[in-house]
C-alpha cells in the first residue's frame, strides 16, 4: 500500500511507512467517509479532524467548552462612537458643546482687561452729574443751583450704555471659554478698536456739546466731576488699544 503522506508504496501489513515514518492505516480498514483527502506530498493541517462527521477543520482545543473562564478570550472590539449599531456607514458624532463656563482673567489679555475696566467705569458715568446748573440773583448772589446726569443732559449717551455692554460681554465670553462660542467677522484687535473709538467719539461730543441755558438771564451752565470721569474712562479704553495701531500705521508709510 502507499503512504497517504509520501506516497510511498510499503507492504500491506506495514504498521509504519518506511520513508517518512507516518502511521499506516491497518489493512482492510475502511477510508474515513467524507474525509479529507491531501494533496500527494502534503500532511494533515494542522486542526484538522479526520474523525467526525464534520468535513474540514475541527474546533480549537478549549473553544466553548464548560469551565473555561471567559478572561481567556479576547473582548470584542469596540465600536467607535457615532458608529451605527447592526452596521452601516460610518458617521462621526458631532462636535459637542465648548464645555462649561468657567471665568478666568488669565485668558484676558493686558490690554482686553483695561478695556473692560475702562468701559464699564464709562457705563458708571453718563449716570453720574455731569453738568451744573447754576441760577444768579443779581445783587443777591446764588439762588439755585443744581446737576445734571449725562443722560438727562443727552438722551442718545444711552447708546454708549448698549456699546458698553456689549464690549463687557464680548469680554466675559472671551474669559469664560477657551474656544469662543459665537465667531465674529471681524478680528479681535479690529473689533476692540472700533468699539473703544465709538465709545470715545459718543462721549468726547457730549462732553463739548455743553448744554444751553435757553436765553434765560442769569443761568450758567459748566462740567460736573462725572463728565471728566467719563472722558478720562474712554480714554483709557481706547488708548491701548488705538495708540499701537496708529503707531504701525505710521511706520508703514515711513516705509
């Protein structure tokens, strides 16, 4: 008979092939039904079961069996997230929200605190007295005198109070996120720039648009301390941040 390995021809009653060493089937043995033949040359694959009625490959030693922990296998891979269960495309999740709000003056910088001190001091004052009034007696000296706010000398200083509180916002979301929430179309530094010359221009007119005395005799109207704080406060504001862009545009047409 030949050996199933090398096909090496052996005696019949041959318990071991004489080539290759291989075990013989004992003569007249029937063939395994719905074996594996192998290709002449070639041995038995590794886990293959040539008993059975399974054709093919058997199961892994340990695979399934009663009393193997399951530590021994693998977890399943995990799916990403966003990743449709059952199959599907795969489609990211979207980005969340910026995070928490947390205010912290360190993500300020010099000039963005300045800023905001500065304007929130010249919200404080178009509320402040910001003009005298005062009413002479002729001979008798002074018989009236009084103050009068900002806002009351003129009514559109309220729109320095809207500027001004959207500078203080602008400044807080800055603070309180590392990435903004709200994108503008203008840059941070063109942003404060505009924003602190308006606020200085609106003040620096109310402040020269002296209020008249309506051809009454005898009434002097003059600048009450909450007018030079008002100047004072939008100068501020606007120093830092319009004094370096002006000394770059000088230098630029030196250039």
């Amino acid at each position: 008979m030949n050996c199933p390995q090398c096909q090496t021809p052996n005696q019949p009653d041959s318990a071991f092939c004489a080539s290759c060493g291989a075990q013989l089937a004992a003569a007249g043995a029937p063939a395994p039904a719905g074996g594996y033949s192998p290709p002449p040359g070639q041995g038995t694959p590794v886990g293959y079961s040539a008993g059975g009625d399974a054709v093919g490959y058997g199961v892994p030693s340990g695979y399934g069996q009663g009393g193997v922990p399951a530590s021994q296998y693998p977890p399943p891979a995990e799916q990403p997230a966003g990743y449709p269960q059952g199959g599907g495309q795969y489609q990211p999740r979207p980005a969340g929200p910026a995070g928490p709000f947390q205010f912290d003056l360190k993500r300020l910088t010099r000039v963005d605190q300045i800023v905001g001190v500065a304007s929130l001091i010249a919200l404080i004052s178009i509320f402040l007295p910001w003009f005298t009034v005062t009413l002479s007696a002729g001979a008798f000296g002074v018989a009236a005198s009084g103050t009068g706010s900002g806002t009351q000398a003129h009514g559109w200083l309220w729109l320095v109070f809207v500027l001004d509180l959207l500078i203080l916002a602008y400044l807080v979301i800055r603070a309180g996120w590392e990435q903004a929430r709200v994108r503008f179309p203008i840059a941070h530094a063109p942003l404060l720039i505009i924003a602190t010359g308006l606020q200085l221009l609106l003040i620096l007119i109310a402040f020269f648009d002296m209020p008249g005395n309506y051809g009454y005799p005898g009434v002097s109207i003059g600048w009450a301390w909450g007018a030079f704080v008002g100047l004072l406060a939008a100068l501020a504001a606007a120093g830092p941040v319009i004094w370096p862009a002006v000394q770059s545009l000088i230098q630029s047409r030196r250039r």
